[in-house]
C-alpha cells in the first residue's frame, strides 16, 4: 500500500467518517474511496484537489508524507491556511519533540512551515510535559537572565496569537528578526502588536507588529547546557543579577548585613 493510500484512509478514519460518508461529501462513489485506500487505482487531481479542500491540508502533504503516526491534534491551523506539525511517537507511542539546535536555527524562517526540514531535526523525549505540540529552540545571549547562553526553551505551540498571557515568555518567530525569546505583552487592540521585553535591563523593549508574527510559543521548561561557576552561585552574586533585573529582594539584602 503506497503513502497516498494509507494517507486517504488513515485521514478519513482520523474524521471518524465511513467510506460512504466521505464518499458522498466528495461526491463520487464509495467504490473508489475504496480502490484508492486499497491502491487498486490511482486517485485523479480532481479528486486530490477536493480531498485536500476537504482535510484542509495542502495536496503535496498528503502525497509526499506518511501522515499514518500523526494524531488529529497533529494538524495545527496558522491563519487561514493549514500547516503540517506531525506530533512524532517512539515505539512506545510516547511524544517526541523537535529540537532546533543551534547549527539549524539559522534556517529556521526558511523552514519553519517545511515538514522536510522539520522532519530532519533531531528529537528528544521529554514524558513530563503536558499535553500540546512542543519544541526545543536554543538561546542566544543574556537578555533573558538568568537563561545561559547556549541554553534550551521547551515551548509549546501557540495556536492564536491573540491567546497570549501577559508578562509570560515566549519563543517568537517574526518575518525580519527570525527566532527570539522574550517576556510578551499583548498591545494587539491598542496598536496591533505585541511588546517584547527582556528581563535583562540591560537590553531595551521593543513592539512586534502582530502581522510580522510566524510563530509563537509558550515556555514550558529549559534545558541548560552549561553548568554555573561558583562565584555565580554565590549569595552576592545572585543579588547582584536580581537587583539587573529590577527585583528587590529584602530578605536577601538583610541576610547579606
């Protein structure tokens, strides 16, 4: 049984519909619903191009991908088009999640919405993370203290945009600036954009019209890849970075007396 079969059959089964309900909303009949499934025959581009209005998913996904391990939850609409977020399993059937390391961030504008690139990322279990589509993406520099450069963000997927929580943080892909991790603030009613802080006082707000926004995704946990030196453990130390960042921490002053 080729792809394009088990991908008919399996999208169908997905929607819960028989073969005769979908055959009907296709109009054709139930027999070549049928023969497609069983590739006893080769489906026509007119029927291609009705089935992929039906599923709402563009006509090469569902040639060109084995869509049989993806879950219904797999299918994650961005605006007005549907994008391809195949949620991978183990042969456990436990979740994976992508990891955007640093080597492949660079294309990441480029390939965000590309399942040949998505499908080539390397992916990691992770079986204490709560039910959703999630990603690794890798940090870049201190504007997000005490987040180390080289760090990780796990983030779950953000389905709209206008569901974000302020004073949360995020992974935020825009057009001009590619991938940025930042604490956000919904300005979308009053200006139509989104403002993105850094809790490093050293790095100045700025806002993100809402239209230059690919991506948004909601920080779950983060992985750090380098250990901490000593003297950044240090009591001083980590009154030091607090008081960067604008937190007043009495009871740490005093202990420090």
């Amino acid at each position: 049984m080729s792809s394009l079969s088990k991908n008919i059959k399996h999208l169908r089964r997905l929607k819960g519909l028989t073969q005769e309900f979908l055959a009907e909303e296709l109009s054709v009949t139930r027999s070549r619903i049928s023969s497609y499934e069983e590739s006893r025959s080769s489906p026509s581009i007119e029927f291609l191009i009705d089935f992929s209005d039906y599923f709402k998913l563009p006509i090469d996904i569902i040639v060109r991908n084995d869509l049989t391990k993806a879950k219904d939850v797999s299918f994650i609409e961005v605006g007005n088009k549907r994008v391809l977020f195949p949620i991978s399993v183990d042969t456990e059937n436990e979740n994976l999640i992508e990891v955007v390391s640093a080597k492949t961030s660079a294309g990441y504008l480029l390939g965000y919405d590309d399942p040949e690139y998505i499908e080539q990322l390397q992916k990691i279990k992770l079986p204490f993370l709560p039910t959703g589509k999630h990603r690794a993406f890798p940090i870049k520099g201190d504007s997000m203290l005490p987040m180390k450069d080289g760090s990780y963000v796990v983030a779950e997927f953000v389905e709209n945009i206008t569901d974000v929580k302020n004073g949360t943080s995020y992974i935020i892909v825009t057009k001009n600036d590619g991938m940025t991790y930042k604490r956000v603030y919904d300005q979308i009613e009053e200006k139509g954009s989104l403002l993105l802080k850094p809790d490093n006082r050293e790095y100045q707000s700025y806002e993100v019209p809402l239209e230059e926004v690919l991506e948004l995704w909601k920080f779950t946990c983060s992985i750090n890849t380098q250990e901490y030196e000593e003297h950044e453990l240090k009591l001083s130390s980590i009154m030091q970075m607090f008081n960067g960042l604008g937190v007043e921490l009495e009871a740490l002053k005093k202990s420090l007396v």
